[in-house]
C-alpha cells in the first residue's frame, strides 16, 4: 500500500557521535508533524524505511538514508516545491510497519531550466 506525507516547513537535528542517527530532519505540514528523515553514517547497515502509528488516527513516513545523501535532502528541501514523504508498506503490520519509501517532489519539472531562488 502507498502512503504519501506532503510537506511545507522542515527542522533539521545533527547529533554529536558516529555511531547511531547522526542527524534528522522532521517534517511538517501547516504546522503538523508529517514524517522524517533520519541520516547515519555512511557505511552503516540502514533501519528498513516505515510507516510509524502511534495511535489509530495518526501516520507518519519516516525514511533512513546515509550521511553522503544530507547534502543532496538539504538542496531538495530549498530550492523544490511542493515535497512530499513518500512510503510503501503493508498497513496491517503494527505500529511500526516496515517498507520502502522516498522523499520525491509532486509535479514535473520542465527539462534545462534552472530553479529560481527562494
């Protein structure tokens, strides 16, 4: 099943260590939590991508990428819109349900033209 999380404003978290989340971007939309993008070290063994209930009404997107792709999320997030969190999983699971997802922009862009600062 897919599961798709628009979003309009970001927060960014990077924490001291090396091993674990090293940092994390969360996501909302009008002012409402819609998911996140938690960042390891390059090199580590990544968490599977999932759907996070944590109560019947409420479901967020919550993606894991390594560290060499912040750049990459960070130029995403300033310069694209609209955004969204982007998830496949079987809802049936339980609180935590394990898929594959994507942060992913939610119309085409027109080919060769460079993108307007904000």
């Amino acid at each position: 099943m897919t599961t798709a999380r628009p979003f309009d404003s970001y927060s960014i978290r990077i924490f001291g260590g090396s091993e674990g989340r090293v940092a994390m971007i969360l996501c909302y939309q009008g002012g409402s939590f819609a998911g996140r993008i938690d960042f390891y070290p390059d090199g580590a063994a990544l968490p599977d991508d999932y759907l996070w209930h944590p109560n019947p009404s409420q479901e967020y997107v919550v993606l894991h990428m390594p560290m060499s792709r912040f750049d990459a999320v960070i130029t995403t997030l300033r310069y694209e819109k609209p955004l969204q969190l982007y998830s496949y999983a079987n809802r049936e699971i339980g609180a935590s349900t394990p898929g594959d997802g994507y942060l992913t922009t939610t119309t085409k862009e027109p080919v060769g033209e460079e993108e307007s600062s904000p």
